[in-house]
C-alpha cells in the first residue's frame, strides 16, 4: 500500500495536485522561480571543487539563494570546503549539477522560500514542512490555501483526487507563526478531511482513507535537535579541587602545615 501510494504521488508531481485546476492568488513567482531557475540548462565540470564552490557558481548562474543546514552537516562531519565534488554533466539542468555535487556526501536539496535548501533527506523535509506560516481563513477553498502554501514554501502538499469535494471544502481558522505542516493539518480537520505524511509529502485525503494509511505513513516532522554547546569547565575555587578550562582535572594547592605549638 505505502509504495503504491508513493508511486502515485510521485506521478502526480511537485507541489499541490487535484482532480481539476485550482484557481489560485499566488502568481508564477517564488519558489515556482526557483523551480524553473533549477531547470536551467548548463554545462558544467569539476575535477575536485567543494560544496561551497560548486553552490557558488549555481548561485551565480541561476541567481537563486542555497542554504547549507550547518546543524546535520556538522554532526556528521562533513566538510563543505573539501574538494570531494567530481563530475561531468553536458547540457544538463542546475538540478543536475547539485545532484550530482551532494552525491558524494549522500545529501539532498529541496526548494524552500527564499531558495534551496542543502542538508540529509531528513533535514530537508524538516525544512520544508517547518516553515513559518500565517493566516486569516474566512470560509476560504481548502484546495486555494494548499495551492497558495505550496507556491509559497516549496512544500509537496498532494490533494486525493478521488476527493471530489475537497478542493471546495470551506476553512474558516486564523494562525498566527506555525509550522506549515500544522496548518495543513489543522485546516484539513476544520473542513473535515485528514492528513497522513509520506516521506517529503503531506497527503489530504478522507478521514477513513487517512486512518486506513496511518500505520504506514510517517509520523508528522519533529522540531530539529539543537546544535550542540560544549561548556568549559570553570578555573577551580581558590583552595579547592577541580577542573582547568577543557576538563582537566588539577589537584589541590599545597599549603605547609601550621608549625606546632610550643608551650611556655
């Protein structure tokens, strides 16, 4: 079930999809440009050029912003200025080329507002289905708000097609900052509809069919772990033992024992 939905989706396509189109507010602007500068074409070698060189020269070529997500990337210790990106693509797109340069250290992109997002598989869902959304509902078409949510955040939100009903179901919800996937998932309940996760897509479909889906699907996207601080250790209390700055232990000062007293 969960790799014949998959497959369904991935036919249907990047973005919101529905049975018919959707009429919608948002115009071929944002990340719908993003979209189309990542399928320009180029051509483009590297015999040992870096991440960070080889994002540098897209960003010249495509006039679009790329965003390394420096938290996953320094647990895992991947080095962005590390000549490791090597390839040959002729006539290819820019989406060719980063594909091609992530290769190496198993990293994907995904589009996001503002540009491209650098990071694991997983760090660019979190990404992309994280973004801060706001909004003032008044009985606005479920399907206009995913239609304007996905030309906006560069999200995969896929509407059921059998849903016939769906894309006209009336939302009345004000959200002020929340997570993008949140508001989906609430605006979906208002109208009456549910929502199960595969993988990068959110897929809105009847309660029934998203509690027959639930078991396989993905559980919703987790705020990320924070980068870690490592804390120094304080210079010890004069008199006592303790810790040099690193975690070196150190051991007490010597005093000289008092001289014995001697009676009269």
């Amino acid at each position: 079930m969960h790799t014949r939905l998959l497959t369904a989706l991935a036919i249907l396509g990047t973005g919101v999809a529905f049975a018919a189109p959707v009429p919608t507010k948002v115009a071929a602007t944002g990340t719908n440009k993003t979209r189309q500068a990542l399928d320009k074409k180029l051509t483009l070698k590297s015999e040992g050029k870096s991440i960070k060189e080889v994002l540098d020269i897209l960003r010249e070529e495509c006039s679009i912003e790329f965003v390394l997500d420096a938290g996953p990337l320094a647990q895992l210790g991947i080095d962005t200025t590390s000549p490791l990106c090597k390839f040959d693509v002729k006539d290819g797109t820019v989406a060719d080329v980063l594909k091609a340069s992530l290769a190496p250290f198993n990293l994907k992109s995904g589009t996001i507002e503002g540009g491209v997002i650098v990071s694991t598989e997983d760090g660019v869902i979190q990404k992309q289905l994280r973004q801060r959304v706001s909004f003032d509902a008044k009985g606005e078409p479920l399907g206009e708000l995913l239609t304007t949510w996905a030309n906006k955040t560069g999200a995969n939100l896929v509407a059921d097609p059998r849903q016939k009903d769906l894309e006209r179901a009336g939302v009345t919800l004000k959200l002020d900052d929340v997570p993008l996937e949140t508001a989906v998932r609430l605006a979906a309940e208002v109208a009456g509809y549910g929502v199960v996760r595969m993988n990068s897509v959110l897929f809105v479909t009847s309660e029934e069919r998203a509690s027959k889906l639930r078991p396989d699907a993905d559980k919703p996207t987790q705020p990320s772990a924070p980068t870690p601080v490592f804390q120094i250790e304080p210079f010890p209390v004069p008199g006592g033992g303790g810790a040099a700055p690193g975690g070196v232990p150190i051991a007490p000062p010597q005093v000289d024992p008092a001289p014995p007293k001697v009676g009269r």
